[in-house]
C-alpha cells in the first residue's frame, strides 16, 4: 500500500491486489463451483458488489464476474483456483493478477475532484454502495467499486503512470 | 451527446457507447448457396432511413455488451433499447413519422425554427 | 455632457485599480469592468469597424457587445475580449485593435471612402482574376487584414473540464432563475443554479424596476435569498459562468472565467468547461435590447438605453449626465426616472409613438422637469466627427430638428435571449403584439421563465414560477409581492429603420455593427435574389460575427420582411448555433494537451528501455521502443543495421508485450475460431500454435497473429499491437451478435503478461542457461509448439515462434515478475551479445523474409489469396467470415495486386516504401498523359546481411510477372530498374528457422 495523494476532503491510496475474471452462465453449477472454493457465492445482482475482508466479488454484466483478493496470495495458488475453474468446460477463468493496478479513494470531497476526471454519476442514489460501474475516468477503461465509505478504483497497469499524473495534475489545478 | 440506457449498466453519456449500424441484418444461414448480389447486399449495403431507425449500440468503454435500440434519426430521440434476442418493438409502437419538431420544411423556406401559425 | 460617479454596490469605490489603453494610464474600480471604467474617464473612441474602420464606441453593457472589442496583450494575448464584460485587474494592458498606425489616426479609414466598392457581396465577387493572383497577392493580403485582434503566438492556456450530474439546471439567476431557486431549495431535487455575472440579481440590480419585495429593499432580499441558497443542502450555485450550448439530450455545456477582476495565475486554471447532464433546465436567462438603425447609429456615443440604465446602477457610473433618448417602446421610462433621481435630465426624449401610446407617468415625469419631448417622431441620424456631436430629430416628413448631445440612447424593443431555448430544438413563434420571438414549444425537457419566455411583467413572474413549476415533486407555492417601479403597458411600435433625409452612396445606417453590413447591403441582396433569409445571411456576412447580432439580427429581419412585403415569421429566423458567447480552444482542449494529449501506455520493462537510450515511437497509444542509441552520436539508419545485423549473428530481444493477447473458451469454442480465422483448428495438435489470419466479412485481411491451441476448448490468440481492441470487438459482436447459441467466453489477457521475443542463432543457449531445466532441443522443443513452466512462484509460458525468421521463442511471464526476468535473461546472455532491438529493426528483419505486417503491406483491400497465403484457408471449412467474399467476382477477377518481392537490378540503389511500380523505363517531361501503375512498395529496407535493399510491393498480376524485370518511379522522375521475385530473401528455405 502506498499513499499516493492527501488533499483537502480525498486521500489516495494504492494498493497492490489480485484479481480473477470469471465468465459463465451464472447458474446454480457456476456458483457451487466457485462456493466451493473460496466459500463465497458469486453475486446473482447485475453491478451488485459482495465485501468481506478477503475479497471484492463483483458481478459486471451478465456473464462476467471479477473476484479480487485483498490479501495477498501466492502466485500459485491464485493460479490453482484458475485452473480449477477451467476443468469446466462452460466457464472460463482468466488470471487478471498482475495487470491491474488498484486505487482506493477516501475523503468526503472525493466526488469533487472525481468530477473533474470522469462524467460519471457518482450521486448515492445513482450508483449506491456495494455496487461498481465500467465506465471511462480520465479516458482510460476503469472499473469502479463503491465500498462503504471509499471507492476502488483499478485500470490496466500500462496505463499506471499516465493515471497518476492525470489525478496529481486535477488535484493541483 | 446523447443520453444512452445501457440495458446492463444504466444511463449512460454517449461517449462510452459505439454505434453498431442497422440491426437485424440476419447473415444468410448458408452463405455459399447465395448469389454475388445478395452476398454482397449484406456485407455492404445498409439501410440509411430518416425516421424511424433499428440499430445496435455497444457499450465499448463499460460492459462492453451489444443491445439494440430504436431510434429517430431526424430527431435523435432513442424511443426504445432492448436486448439481444428480446422481440424487437413494432413500429406501430411509435408515431411513425420521419418528420423534425419544426415539422417538415417546404424546400428553399430556409426556416427551420419557426412554425407558421 | 460628461460622465459622472454613482454609487454601486457591486464596485468597491474605495479599491483604485489602474490599467493602460492604447499606452495611456487611466484608474477605475475594483468591480469595474474594461468599459465601465473608459466611461468613467470620459473615453468613447474604443475600436475601428472591420470592413470600414469606422470610429466605434461601447455600444451595450453586457455580451452583447459588437463594437467594443480589445486585445490584452499578457503573454496570454488574448483577442477580441468584450470590454463590456472583462473586469480590470490592477496594472492591466488593454490595446484597441483593427487600427494602424493609431486608433484615432487610422490609415484603414480610407475603406470608408471606398466604401461603396465594398458592399455585400464584395468578397465573392471580387478577388476572381488574374489567375495565380489569388495564392501570391490576395490571400496573403487578406490573412494580414482579416479578421478584428491578434491571436496568441503560443499556447499557453490551461482549462479544465467539470462534469455534473443534476435533476435540475436553472440558467439566470435573475428575478424568476431566484425565484425558481427558492421554490427549490431543501427538496430532493439536485440543483444547479448558473449566473454569468458574479453578483446574482439580474434584473434586480442591474435597474431599480423592482423597489421591494415582499416588503424587503432588494438589496436585503438579495443578501437573504443568497444566503438560504447557500445554506440548503441541494443547490449549488455557479458565477462568472455562461452557459453556452444547449445539447441533446438535456446536456448543457457553460464555460467558467476563473480569473475574474484579477491577473491569470500560472498555477490555476483560467477557464472552466462544465459539461452538464441534467433531468429538467429552467431557462431564466433574461432578454437582450435591440436597437433601431438610422444614419450613422454606429457613431460612438450611441448607446442602448437599457445598457445605459445597467451601467448607472451596475456600474455605478453614469455615462453621460443629459443624453437623448429614443425609444419606440415604454422601457425607457425606468431610465428616464433614474436620471431624474440623480439629479440628471436627458437632453431630449424621442418617441417614435402616438401620445396616447405613451404611458402617463412617463409624460407626467417629462413635463415635471421640462424635458423637451418629441412625439410620433424618430432619430433621423447623427453627427460628429469620431463620436456624437449632434443629433437629427424627424417629427414630420422632412421637418428636422437639431440637438447638440454627446450621447443618444437607443432602444428598439426587447428580445427574449431565445438562443438556448432554440439550441434545444424548441419551437419558437412571433409575437405582433410584443414584436418579438419567443419560445412556443419545446423539444426537450426546456421551461422557460421572466422575460425569455415573452413575459416582460414582472407582476406575473411570481404565477409563471409557480405554474411552470407545480409538477416537480416536493415543491409549494411561492407567496411573492412586488413593488414594481417600471411600465405597464409595452406598446411597441414597429420601427426597424428610419429614412436618410437626403439620398447618399455614403450615408449609412448599420443592419450590423460587427460586420459592417448596411441596410443598403440588406436591399442589394434581395435585389440579387438572395430572398431566404439563410442565404442572405451568408451572402452579407450579417450576424456573422462574435455577437452573432444579438442587439441587431431581428431588426434585420424586420428589414427584410419590409422589403419582401412579407410578415416577419414568414420571413423566420437563421439557425442559432452554439456557443451562445465565444468559447477559448483552451476550454474546449480542457487538460487534454501536450504530455496529456492522449492516454500513454507502457510496458513492465518500460523503465530498462528508457535507461539503455531507447527512442520510443507511438503505436496506437503504447510507447515502443523504436531503435536503441548505443551511443549518443548514432543514428536511427546506424543502429537499425546494427541491430538486425546482430541478431542474425548471435541474438536479439524485442519487448512485445503489446502485441494484443486474447483468451478464448468453451465449449464451442473450436467451432468459434474456425468461424473467426481462416484456418482450420481441428487438426491442429494440443499445445502447438499457428500462423493465423482474421478476415473481414468482405474477405479482406483484417489482422494476424499466432493461435495457441491448449486444446478444443480452450485458445490463446494473439494479435497484432494496433490491432487487439478491435479483434476482441470483432469477436465479441459475432459471439454476441450472431453466434450466441455457441458456448464460448473471450477475456483480453494483454496487460496479463509481458511477453519477450528473443531470437537468434544464439537464442537457444541462451534460454538453456536462464531456464536451467528447460529442454530447448530441437527435439522437445519443435518450432511452433508450447508450454507452461513453473518460474519462482509463477509461471510462465514459452512458445517456440519467431518473426525474424531465426531461432526463437516467445517467453509470456507476469508483470510482476517481468523486469527481474528481462534482467535476468541479459545477464546470461554476457557472452553472446545479446542486443535489444525496437520496432524498426522487428520491421525490417520480417521483410528480409517476406513475412507481412497488417496495415503496411495490407490496407483493407487485399486478401488471402493476394498475399499468396492460400494454404492458410483450411479448405474443409464450410464457412468462416469472409469465406464466402473469397469467391466475389471482384476477388478472383485477373488483374489483382498481388504481392511480391523487388530487388533493383543495381545493388548500390535504394527503394523507398510507396513508390510506385511502372512498365516504362523513361517518363515524358512534362508527362501529360496519366501513367499506368502496376503497382507500389509496400515495405523496403538496406538489408545488412544481403547488403544491398529488399523490398515488398503489391503489382497487379504479380505472381505472372515474377522473374521479370520493372521499374520504380521517384520524386525526381529518374526510374530504377527492378526484378520482380518471390518475397524471400534471407534464408528462403528456412533452414535457420526449423532447426
């Protein structure tokens, strides 16, 4: 974790977490699959976001979830779950673990300077807690995830300079 | 900037969005039995109607899923966005009528925006 | 006959703040704007027109200036500002524009006595001949002349762009946007409230119409009304903000000065682009005055009346102590009596109406204090010599009576500012009672209230609010009672122009001040049959400038109509388009400039290539490095050679990690890729790959790549760097689309792993000694075969493949652990010289072997079988995108460009990509006749193992043609002779490659 930018209302943090693409139909065989091995059902709610303290399990359309661990784990066994999943032949299971990069937004001002990076509706009665978005920040492919109090913003670790100094860039101007 | 009802992930700035063209342009079930001329009325030709219009949008910056819409193309207004595989609305369904809010202007009128009382 | 102080809230007479125009020194107050603050030193030469560089004044007190317009020479440079609406700033420099050598002494005025050359027109119809004329005397002329200020020699701006999110807008915060506010606050409702001014009170505090309200003093409703504002949970307010377009749908887009009445600091944004999504706008944004035109209505010292009126109670400085004032309509009785109340009287009252149109209480106030008041009469014109000296009063037809003044206010009715309300698309309609446009319908989700929606009493404001606003939920009645101080009954009179008493080529009364379009030009092109109110627009350029005319478009209308003998709304109004007031590029650009001009991508190795001197080119919107500087003095030729020469030598390692990578399973997923590829999967072996070619339905090359099968059900395809987004949108809309009956899922993996491509002869031992347990024989390791391995503790994938044609193998290995790798793969690679090597030396190498690149030697209109790439078409397939196009007439007709190789005959020449191929050894000078093109190159290279240049080109008819002899055509029409071969060059058996 490092603090990235601490600015009147809005603390930014990143965080190095890991995460999995899931796709598949979302039936009953899909979520014991997965229950089965992490002990957490996939979230049946389009955008509907599940929190503990090991993961964010987000549902991000119809077909695709994300599950993303808050704790660290060894490659290998991310890799295993991965490997798991894929014996069925109706899901598929991509490794996403690396190629992300995380930020975790705090601060009761965050939507103000959000506002000058994304058109997004971050209003509560628009995009409440415990649910995410795909939308553009910063014209780059972001996903967003209310959790309470805070929002997780990750993108495509290529984009990981080129972010940062969007976000320096709005809160200085 | 249109305002587009992404059937997945709810109202959307068009900026997100890619415009899919017509819709219900069925690719012939077995394309070595058509001729030249119909083979190539699917690839290339596409309908361009002022009024009533169905085509596909994709939400390519969000969930990046195909749905199909119903649209005013003189107007821009989207009467209608529906999913894949969902029975497509019937134009009775709408006023089917291509013509602008100022009504349609006599040709030379020059006069788009006010209407003769 | 001077101006003189009034106290104003809104300007601190205690703050001097000192300024220079035209290299003069001059002091005004903090508050003031450019103009107010001239007035207030008595200035009125501002400007010099710009067709015929005639004396101008400060003709209004708000956007809608047309004359006043001044350059602010800070490194900002910015032109064209409305003096009426930039507030001074300590030490500010203002210049007058669109004069030489001074703007009292302008050489340009000598258009004015040519001026009857000049009429509408001129510019389409002269500048015609002689010919050449035009590229070396005219335009060059024409750039230097047009157009009014200087623009910035450098950008330097910053803005930014701010989004919201609202249910309702309300533009204007005047009597009715505050009302309407008011009726708001605490409800569920988010608000936005957007005022251009920075004090709120429109109407309220520019004039003293309104007296109280609801027994309050304004000043105290104001300061009440603000505060509860402030304090209410759901509305947030805007100021110094102007919103500028009217989008569909319910999108508003409104431009922020955040530099108000102070010097633009470095560090902070100077403008603010708010981009506005909302449920309902509330358009309260007011009227515009306009004036009436007669001879010389340009002079400075004309003045609208209600402009006049705002800088006595805005400004606090009254321009003029005894004015003439000519009116057709009852508005002015408010200026009249605020002169009166400060101890001033007018010089003179004109009305162009019959007295018992005339409000009594005006007449009452004129015979109190003996203001000479003419009745049923107009403003013949004026005179003066740079400014008004005196003015012509017609009462009956040719009785003229002279006044001596230095200021005529004019004022010509009240416009509703429709502009937005028609940018939305609303309709709008004509009043002939009111003798205005005003909105009739609207198109999206639009309310309009106070005077833009027509209704200029404010003893209705309080039920229009309350009507137009009852169907919002959680809102009450308002309870609002108004002290008015203003006229009853309007009775406007039609009065568009009035006639010059004596008929004169250069006597002219202005259509349009920022143009300069005369009423004459008006006649001439209806003479000249530009009747249509579009055209004619166009045709005399007449609110066509920044104002788009605001105080003078429906008076040409009015024009017009007199002379097609046609009523107004037959005639209709042009087309407002946005912006509604000038908007800088800077806001518009907001913060996507220079280094943030486009998202930039980089890989995990991104920092390694910057330390070893890579030059990076832009592929799409990854940084890629290009070449590698070895030293400082090489250039990119020299280290291109030098790479390609050592990795066919010993080894060479390119980062293509953005090459696109996509994951694809299912069930149906075998079924899926023969119908996406050309070839043909099911024979393909378990953990090998292929060279595989993606179509597009009309059977033209789309992309490439290379297809890892880990088994049917389960795919790893990559793709090229420009190309991956729109291969997963391609496979993504026919899995969607048109296959959704086939179980198959596709998740793009290219930011999952970094992936090196190393090749070379000594490629593998070098690989042996990174990965100690790895089996790199040729034997275990065929070509185009892969496998996963376990690396510290990940793992990684090697595929056997090269695109330079020597050993090699792609090595995919996660982010994470990519650079230590990368690092890893140098340091056991110490003996062999191992060279890092960029795009432009992959590019090369892959030509010495006549392998393609898509989007160099293809562009969109070349197939399979054009690259004679036919046995990647698996021939059992029964379908597949583009199969079905292969067979088109077009397709398999002769005389296709096909690709093939050239060599030139003479080794020492060069070839370069795009020129062209031609039968003919000699070309005519000058050629006359077109000559035929057999073709071009594609892709050409020095290739420094064969020493001499490959190249690739695309002939028609190519493969007949090989073994032949050709020619290529350069710039200076010597041609090269060429042999046409097949396109392989190095190692053309690929011995190298397979063993």
């Amino acid at each position: 974790m490092t603090k990235l930018f601490s600015t009147e209302g809005m603390d930014v943090v990143q965080k190095d977490l890991q995460q999995v693409i899931l796709r598949g139909k979302g039936d009953e065989q899909f979520a014991q699959v997965i229950n089965k091995e992490i002990s957490l059902l996939p979230p049946s709610d389009n955008l509907r976001v599940v929190n503990n303290d090991e993961f964010i399990f987000a549902k991000q359309s119809f077909d695709q979830w994300c599950l993303i661990s808050l704790k660290e784990q060894s490659h290998k066994d991310i890799l295993k779950l991965v490997s798991i999943i894929n014996a069925n032949e109706e899901m598929l299971a991509s490794d996403y673990s690396y190629g992300q990069v995380y930020f975790e937004i705090t601060g009761n001002n965050k939507n103000y300077y959000l506002n000058k990076l994304t058109h997004f509706d971050f209003r509560p009665k628009k995009f409440p807690v415990l649910t995410m978005a795909q939308t553009l920040v910063a014209r780059i492919d972001c996903s967003i995830y209310h959790l309470q109090d805070k929002y997780v913003i990750s993108c495509n670790s290529s984009f990981e300079d080129y972010f940062k100094d969007r976000f320096l860039d709005t809160i200085s101007l | 900037m249109l305002l587009i009802n992404c059937p997945y992930c709810g109202e959307r700035d068009q900026s997100e969005f890619s415009n899919g063209g017509e819709a219900h342009v069925a690719r012939p079930k077995n394309p070595e039995l058509v001729s030249d001329r119909e083979w190539s009325e699917y690839v290339f030709i596409r309908a361009n109607p002022k009024g009533i219009f169905y085509e596909r949008w994709v939400h390519t910056h969000g969930c990046k899923k195909w749905f199909n819409a119903v649209r005013n193309t003189s107007t821009d207004e989207i009467l209608k966005i529906y999913k894949l595989g969902e029975e497509p609305p019937t134009l009775k369904d709408f006023k089917n009528t291509p013509k602008t809010p100022s009504g349609e202007p006599k040709v030379g009128s020059g006069n788009f925006a006010v209407k003769k009382l | 006959m001077s101006a003189l102080n009034n106290k104003s809230p809104y300007v601190i007479d205690d703050q001097k703040i000192s300024f220079t125009f035209d290299g003069k020194k001059y002091f005004g107050f903090k508050g003031d704007t450019i103009a107010s603050a001239l007035l207030r030193n008595n200035i009125r030469l501002i400007g010099r027109s710009f067709k015929y560089h005639r004396p101008r004044g400060i003709y209004t007190c708000g956007i809608e200036e047309p004359n006043a317009l001044v350059q602010i020479p800070s490194e900002y440079n910015d032109p064209n500002i409305r003096a009426t609406v930039k507030q001074i700033y300590e030490g500010m420099v203002v210049e007058s524009q669109n004069r030489w050598p001074s703007l009292k002494n302008d050489i340009g005025s000598i258009n004015n006595l040519f001026s009857p050359l000049f009429s509408a027109g001129f510019y389409y119809k002269t500048f015609m001949g002689p010919k050449g004329f035009w590229k070396k005397v005219y335009e060059p002329l024409i750039r230097k002349t047009a157009g009014l200020g200087k623009p910035p020699k450098k950008f330097k701006s910053k803005s930014i762009h701010f989004y919201h999110n609202v249910d309702i807008v309300i533009v204007g915060a005047g009597l009715s946007g505050l009302l309407a506010a008011k009726k708001l606050v605490d409800t569920e409702h988010d608000v936005l409230l957007i005022e251009q001014d920075n004090f709120l009170g429109g109407i309220l505090k520019n004039t003293k119409k309104i007296k109280t309200i609801n027994g309050q003093k304004v000043n105290e409703w104001l300061k009440k009304t603000e505060t509860l504002i402030k304090n209410s949970k759901n509305i947030n307010v805007l100021k110094n903000t102007t919103v500028t377009t009217y989008n569909f749908s319910n999108h508003l887009v409104a431009l922020e000065d955040k530099s108000v009445g102070n010097l633009q600091e470095k560090n902070k944004p100077e403008l603010v682009l708010h981009k506005i999504r909302t449920k309902h706008a509330i358009l309260a944004n007011g009227h515009i005055e306009r004036f009436i035109s007669f001879r010389n209505n340009d002079l400075p010292g004309v003045m609208l009346a209600a402009s006049f009126e705002k800088y006595i109670h805005r400004y606090g400085v009254i321009p003029d102590n005894s004015p003439v004032i000519f009116t057709n309509n009852s508005s002015t009785f408010s200026l009249v009596k605020s002169l009166i109340d400060l101890g001033c009287k007018p010089q003179a009252y004109v009305d162009a109406r019959e007295k018992k149109q005339i409000e009594k209480k005006t007449l009452d106030l004129l015979d109190t204090h003996n203001i000479p008041a003419y009745i049923k009469s107009e403003i013949e014109g004026c005179d003066g010599k740079n400014k008004v000296e005196e003015v012509s009063v017609r009462a009956k037809k040719n009785n003229i009576t002279k006044i001596k003044t230095s200021m005529l206010c004019v004022s010509g009715g009240l416009n509703p500012d429709i502009h937005l309300f028609t940018q939305s698309r609303g309709l709008i309609k004509w009043d002939s009672t009111q003798l205005v446009f005003k909105p009739n319908s609207s198109f999206q989700n639009t309310i309009t209230l106070g005077s833009v929606s027509g209704n200029f009493s404010y003893k209705k404001t309080s039920e229009e609010v309350n009507k137009k606003l009852n169907f919002l939920e959680e809102t009450k009645n308002l309870e609002v009672k108004l002290d008015i101080n203003d006229f009853e009954k309007f009775n406007i009179k039609e009065l568009w122009e009035t006639k010059h008493a004596k008929k004169s080529l250069w006597s002219k009364s202005f259509a349009d001040l920022q143009n300069d379009v005369t009423t004459r030009d008006l006649k001439q092109a209806v003479l000249e049959g530009f009747d249509r109110i579009e055209h004619l627009k166009r045709f005399t350029t007449n609110s066509m400038g920044t104002d788009q005319g605001k105080i003078s478009s429906v008076n040409s209308l009015g024009i017009v109509s007199k002379i097609l003998k046609k009523n107004i709304s037959e005639v209709g109004t042009t087309i407002y388009r946005p912006p509604y007031t000038p908007v800088s590029f800077s806001a518009i650009a907001g913060r996507s400039t220079y280094k943030f001009y486009d998202p930039e991508r980089k890989t995990p190795i991104h920092p390694w290539h910057v330390n070893n001197n890579a030059v990076f080119e832009d592929v799409g919107q990854w940084k890629r490095p290009w070449y590698f500087k070895k030293h400082d003095g090489e250039t990119m030729y020299e280290a291109v050679q030098r790479e390609s020469k050592q990795v066919r030598r010993t080894a060479g390692i390119l980062d293509g990690t953005t090459l696109g990578k996509i994951e694809i399973k299912g069930k149906d997923a075998l079924t899926f890729m023969n119908l996406v590829y050309t070839n043909d999967f099911s024979k393909t072996k378990p953990m090998s790959g292929k060279y595989a070619l993606m179509l597009g339905e009309d059977g033209m090359v789309k992309d490439d790549g290379i297809v890892c099968k880990i088994n049917d059900q389960h795919f790893i395809a990559t793709t090229t760097t420009g190309g991956a987004m729109n291969v997963l949108s391609h496979m993504e809309e026919y899995a969607q689309t048109e296959w959704p009956n086939l179980n198959v899922y596709m998740n793009s993996v290219t930011e999952q792993f970094a992936t090196f491509n190393i090749s070379g002869p000594k490629s593998r031992i070098i690989l042996s000694r990174v990965f100690s347990d790895i089996d790199f024989s040729n034997e275990k390791f065929p070509f185009m075969t892969f496998n996963k391995f376990n690396y510290l503790e990940t793992e990684i994938r090697i595929l056997r493949a090269s695109f330079t044609g020597e050993i090699g193998y792609e090595v995919y290995v996660p982010p994470k652990y990519a650079l230590a790798l990368w690092e890893k793969i140098f340091y056991y690679s110490k003996d062999f010289d191992l060279v890092p090597y960029g795009t432009e030396t992959m590019h090369l190498l892959r030509a010495e072997k006549g392998y393609i690149i898509v989007g160099q030697d293809t562009d969109g209109t070349v197939t399979p079988i054009d690259l004679n790439l036919n046995w990647m078409i698996g021939k059992n397939k029964k379908d597949f995108i583009g199969k079905r196009s292969l067979i088109r007439s077009d397709i398999v007709k002769e005389n296709r460009k096909q690709l093939v190789g050239i060599l030139p005959l003479n080794k020492s020449e060069n070839i370069e990509e795009g020129q062209h191929i031609i039968e003919s050894e000699t070309l005519s000078t000058p050629i006359r006749k077109p000559v035929k093109m057999l073709g071009h190159i594609t892709s050409s290279y020095y290739s420094p193992t064969l020493d001499h240049c490959v190249a690739m080109a695309l002939i028609k008819e190519g493969r007949k043609l090989i073994g032949g002899k050709a020619f290529v055509s350069t710039p200076n029409l010597k041609t090269i002779p060429v042999q046409i071969v097949k396109p392989a060059f190095v190692d053309p058996k690929n011995e190298k490659l397979l063993s």
